[in-house]
C-alpha cells in the first residue's frame, strides 16, 4: 500500500514544463545555453523582454554549464535585485572576487541593486513627432504675414 501512495506522491515532485513550452523548446533552450555567449544573449533578451524569471533560469542554466562565466553570474545577481530578491541579489555580488570580476563592474552591480527598478513600458504607442508649424520648417524665411517679425510691425 505504501508504494501506491509514494508514487503519485514523487511524480509530483518531478520539474513539469510550462504548459506553452514544447520539449522540443526545452531541447532547444538546452542546447542554446550550453555556449556561453549564446545563453547569455538569450537571457538579455528575456529580460528586454521583462521576462526575467525566465532569464534567470537561462542563467542558471548558462552557470551550469560554464561554471566559471563571470558575465553570467553578474546578471544573475543584477536580474535578482529586478525581481525584488536585492537582498539574493546583494549576497551574491558580496561573495565575488574583485580580482575577477573587476571592482567597476561590482560596484556597477551594487548601483543597480540599491536602487529601485522601473520597469521600460514595451507595449506603449509610439509618439508621434510634433507637426511642423504653419511658417514651414525653421530657417526657410517663410513666416505669415500676421506674425509681428522687426521688418513688418506696424505695417500691417
């Protein structure tokens, strides 16, 4: 009887991947972040796009693979302190050797977490430039006649 129990039980435990996502996209994220640069580029994209859980899962996966990616672990840190977790953020940036990760490049990854995030609106209109005015474009000469320029005042 037990084991009945304990087998549901241990499927539940098992990773399940989101509903949108495919096994051939897991397959397709696995292999995209075995290289460095290229789990590193899918990561900023994610998170261009505000997706940064999901960048964070990229990063890890990157560090998993490349132990040692200073650039991987420096996002991770940075993606951290965007999602609210600055305290996760700040621990990990702590634990980085100056030496190898460059003291500008921590101190630039501490400015980031101390302050607060605002997160770019992607989804907005785009602005319209503003219209030309009526005189035509500046420096043409062409003004209306009922605008007072030094040559025409009081002539009207």
């Amino acid at each position: 009887m037990p084991r009945i129990i304990l087998l549901p039980l241990a499927m539940l435990a098992m990773p399940v991947p989101l509903a949108a996502q495919t096994m051939a996209d897991l397959d397709r994220l696995t292999d995209l972040t075995t290289s460095e640069d290229s789990g590193i580029a899918a990561a900023r994209e994610q998170a261009r796009r505000g997706m940064y859980l999901e960048a964070l899962s990229t990063l890890e996966r990157v560090m998993a693979a490349n132990p040692r990616s200073g650039a991987a672990q420096l996002l991770h840190a940075v993606y951290l302190c965007r999602i609210d977790d600055r305290q996760g953020g700040m621990v990990e940036i702590d634990r980085m050797d100056v030496e190898a990760f460059g003291q500008q490049n921590i101190n630039d990854a501490r400015d980031q977490c101390s302050r607060p995030y605002v997160e770019p609106v992607h989804n907005a209109p785009p602005v319209a430039p503003p219209p030309p005015p009526a005189s035509g474009p500046p420096g043409t000469g062409s003004t209306p006649a009922s605008t007072p320029t030094p040559n025409n005042r009081g002539k009207d």
